[in-house]
C-alpha cells in the first residue's frame, strides 16, 4: 500500500492535469525523466509550451489566516523560474477538492488568505470539463 503522502501527491498532480485539460490546455503530459517540473502543457492562447510544479494547499487559516503552498524543492532551495514556470496548488479537503494556479516567482513560500479565494495572483482553475468551452478555444484557434 503506498504511503498516505505518497497517495495525496499523485491525487494532486491528477487533480492538477485534469484542470489543465478543463482550462483548454493541449498536450498535458508528465516527464518520463525526473525533472523539477512535473507537468509540462501547451498554453491554449500562445501555444507556447509551460512547465507546472505541483503542491498540495496546506490549510492553516486557523492558524496564520491563509492557505499556503511550499515552494520548495527537496534541497530546501526555491523553485526558480528555470525550474517551472507555474505552480498548481490543491487544496484537498473534506468532499471539497479546488486547483489553483499562479506564477513562479521564485519564493519559498505563497499564500493566499482564504476569504480572497480565487482572486489576487491565485487563479481558481475549473475542474468540470465543458465542452462548448472547449469548442469555442478551437474555433478561435482556426480562425487564426
């Protein structure tokens, strides 16, 4: 059985492709390679190829008044913006489950407090697929 962090990472990083896929990026794959990214997806306006880092949103609104994301790597050191270009954040909680998305910038720590969801430099990314949505990103496309 694998282990319960080891379980909620790779949820998120599902959670994280699926909203990808939702917002009408192409092309949303994982590294074959250990790489500090673990998303790469191609940006549906400029069709320019991004890399994503994926974290889990720790909650501590009880304690600080906002949500966090680590920007860590393993080595303690920061992500720089050679190492991805965005941060999913997931926040998994109780029969709630929300992807957010913002920039790399090369900080150890982002938060976000949580009466300001979805707003600021955090973006809510949808996790219901709509297919007209999708169409219309696809019509634009051609009309190009």
């Amino acid at each position: 059985m694998a282990h319960k962090e080891e379980t909620i990472g790779k949820f998120a990083e599902m959670i994280a492709r699926a909203a990808l896929m939702a917002a009408g990026w192409s092309g949303v794959s994982k590294p074959e390679t250990e790489e500090p990214y673990d998303i790469l997806a191609t940006d549906p306006t400029s069709g320019e190829i991004k890399r994503f880092q994926v974290k889990t949103i720790r909650d501590r609104t009880k304690e600080r008044g906002y949500l966090t994301v680590n920007g860590r790597k393993n080595t303690g050191l920061p992500y720089t913006v050679a190492d991805a270009d965005y941060f999913i954040g997931v926040l998994i909680e109780a029969g709630v489950t929300k992807a957010y998305m913002f920039e790399n910038r090369g900080l150890t720590e982002y938060w976000m407090p949580r009466k300001n969801e979805g707003k600021r430099e955090w973006v809510e990314m949808p996790l219901n697929l709509d297919r007209a949505f999708l169409a219309a990103l696809e019509n634009e496309a051609e009309a190009v």
